[in-house]
C-alpha cells in the first residue's frame, strides 16, 4: 500500500532480503518511487494511467481530516475497491516485466493475493498494520474495544466483524468479480480462504497481542521491521532542545489534518513548563494554522522520528502501528489518540499491557490530555513496562524472523507446482 506506515517496514524487509544475496524489485504505483529508491531498491511502476504521478498525495490529502469509521466506509468504496480493481488488471503485466519468481504482498491489500492466485505465483503475506483477527477471539482491529474472553466479549467480537464485513462489501465485490472472471472458486465463506498457504506474517511480537486467537499454522509473531536506515534524510534543528525531558508527538501521515486535535496537544504542552515537546504536524497541516506556538514546543511539518524517540520521555502517537513499535523498541510508554484505521486496535493494546494510556478523540481535552500525560510520566510501571517490551523486541529480532520465515517459504513452494488451495 502506498502510505508511509507500509512502505517504511516493507522496503526494510525487501533491504533485507537483498543483503542476503536474493534479487528483490518493488512493484508500486509512481508517489512510491522517490522512497523505494532512497530504500536502495529497484522499482518497477505500474497502473501508471489510474494513478498518476500525485494523484496518491491528493488522496490523502483528501482524505487527512476524516475520522472514525467514516474513514474506514469511504476508503473501501472509493480508494480500496478501486485500486485493487487496477492491480489485479496490471499485475499479470508487471510480473511479466520483472520475471519475478514470488511474491511477497501487503497484508493490507486485500484482493491482490488473487492474482498471485490465478497466475500460480508463489505468496506470503505481510501485514504491517495491525492484522485482523477474523475468528472472534479478539475485537476486530477498527475499535478501541478492551480483551474479553467471556462469551459476551465474543458475541460483542463477532458483531464487530459482520461491521467491518459490510464497509469491506465493495472491495469484496471487486475480488468475487475477478475470481469469476478467471474461472477461480473460492470459498468466501471460510475467512482465511485466500490466505497463503505458505506464510502469513505480522510485524508485532507476539507479547503485544492480545492472547488467545487461534491462528493457522503458517502464521507468524515477528517483531518490527527497523532498521534505522533505509529511509530520507529529515533536517531537524538540534540546536533548539533545551535538555529538558522530552515529548514526541506526531499523528502520522494518513488522518493527520484534525486541526483541533494538534491546537489541544499544543495548550496541553503549554501548561507543562516542566519538559520541551516535539511537533510533528505533517504535510496536510499548515503551523499558520494552528494559532499560537508555546514557547516549550518545536513544531515541525515532518521530523527524523527514531532520533527523537531515543532521547524522549514519552510519546503522543495516533496510535499508527509503527509509531506504536518504534517508539516501544525505544523504551518509550505513549499517550495515544487513537482516530481511524487500525489506530483504535493499537491504542487498546498499548493500554492492555501497561506501556502507556489512550483517549478517543471525541473524548480530547486540553484538561484529560494533560491529566492523562501527567500520569504516565509519573507512574514508573509504564516505563518499566516499555523498557520490557524494548528488550523484548531486541531479543526478537523480528526483521530476521521475518526474512527466514519468507526464505523458508518460498524454499518449500520450489518443491511444488503450486499453493495447495490454487
């Protein structure tokens, strides 16, 4: 998928692939280009006609200020639906071009598996947002539901997916239509129908889910795709940090145009004289904006991330699921602000294991912000708990299970003609 939060831990899991020894080339569409080659990858375009040079940037420009499930509802129908639709037409295409001998495909981007279906190309799946719990056992992903394993828990779960079934009705129309186009027969009913059969990867560890999902046996806990390298340079003015105890705070690249939500961060950095915060306000943001800057605070349209996070106290995240992982791989509990997407899933993990606290946007104050910051700087279980999840995450060493999970894959589809399920 062509958004940061994607693109950033799949062009380290591509960077490493290629570090050992194995020919690996990007399939995206042209707003991709300028990362995967700052990533040291080849590129190949496609759907070049549907989706222009900037025509990308435009949608999420459109779309930054939307929030909830009016998100989720408008990126299905419109985005979703219709750039499967184009992928699955010039995927045979793009293949052609490259001579690629497997695929290895967003866990997001749903529809696409079917081509590698239809064309007999072998696939794994990586999810680099929050995966989706199809079984009930855990709430789906779109709600800031807590962990429940009572039977009403599950019922509540359940419901849940027969929501999220009818805002996906229109992509799923778009993969029924083409498997009947090819002459393929699916299943629709079993919800890991079109899973691979060969690998299925998340790159959360396994401590920072939920418990309890019964998944198939090709799926895989790994641990985030980071590397500290690989991504553009991002000038940021050092010389500004004062040495006081630092915020981080950033909503992300997507639904990141919420004028309220920053002017409530902002007035909550104010009225702590005590640390210096960070802004990070994007690229649909204008500072002009935002009315009156505090003296604490250094706003910023975009910031080198990772650097910050090393030497910050806490973070203010949107609850993104990179954001979530990069910022507990260093040490540091989080304040989230959970708005859309699999942002709601994420915010309830973070509080499910004690490394940090979150509060729906329609709930947002300056006074419930500042309280619940206050709160996590000054209980040291938070910390504790993210210094966990930090040497957790280390010992892992997700990007190396990822990568021998996927060359132990596709090892085992050169033995076979095909996927067991095409």
């Amino acid at each position: 998928m062509p958004f940061s939060g994607h693109l950033n831990p799949m062009t380290t899991l591509a960077r490493k692939l290629q570090s050992r020894g194995h020919e690996v080339v990007f399939v995206s569409v042209l707003d991709t280009e300028a990362k995967i080659r700052v990533a040291g990858l080849n590129f190949v375009p496609f759907c070049e006609k549907e989706y222009p040079a900037g025509v990308v940037t435009r949608l999420l420009s459109d779309a930054a200020r939307w929030t909830g499930m009016d998100v989720i509802t408008q990126w299905y129908a419109g985005f979703v639906s219709s750039f499967t639709q184009a992928s699955l037409e010039h995927l045979p295409e793009a293949l052609a071009k490259t001579g690629v001998e497997a695929l290895v495909i967003d866990g997001s981007y749903r529809g696409l598996e079917l081509g590698a279906m239809h064309l007999r190309v072998p696939y794994v799946q990586v999810w680099n947002a929050l995966h989706m719990d199809p079984t009930g056992a855990t709430p789906v992903c779109l709600f800031d539901w807590p962990y429940d394993p009572t039977p009403e828990g599950r019922a509540r779960n359940l419901e849940g997916l027969r929501s999220m079934a009818e805002i996906a009705a229109p992509m799923r129309a778009v993969g029924m239509a083409y498997a009947d186009k090819v002459g393929m027969h699916i299943d629709w009913s079993d919800r890991f129908a079109t899973a691979s059969r060969l690998a299925v990867i998340t790159q959360i560890p396994k401590e920072f889910d939920f418990p309890g999902i019964p998944w198939p046996a090709q799926f895989h806990y790994a641990g985030p795709f980071h590397d500290d390298e690989g991504r553009e340079p991002v000038p940021f003015p050092w010389e500004r940090l004062t040495g006081k105890p630092l915020i981080y705070a950033s909503l992300g690249t997507l639904v990141n145009g919420i004028e309220n939500i920053y002017r409530t961060i902002l007035q909550a950095a104010g009225s702590l004289s005590d640390i210096q915060m960070v802004l990070s306000i994007g690229r649909n943001m204008k500072l002009e904006d935002l009315g009156p800057i505090p003296s604490n605070t250094i706003a910023v349209p975009s910031a080198p991330q990772i650097d910050l996070l090393k030497r910050a106290e806490l973070c203010i995240t949107h609850a993104g699921l990179n954001t979530a992982l990069e910022t507990l791989a260093k040490g540091v509990p989080m304040v989230a602000i959970p708005i859309a997407f699999d942002q709601p899933g994420v915010a309830s993990r973070i509080a499910y294991h004690g490394v940090g606290e979150f509060l729906n946007f329609d709930n947002l104050t300056v006074e419930a912000l500042s309280a619940l910051i206050q709160k996590v700087r000054t209980n040291p279980s938070y910390k504790a708990k993210a210094l966990n999840f930090r040497r957790v995450i280390a010992q892992n060493r997700g990007l190396d299970v990822a990568a021998d999970v996927l060359e132990e894959a596709f090892r085992k589809a050169r033995t076979h003609v095909s996927q067991p399920h095409v």
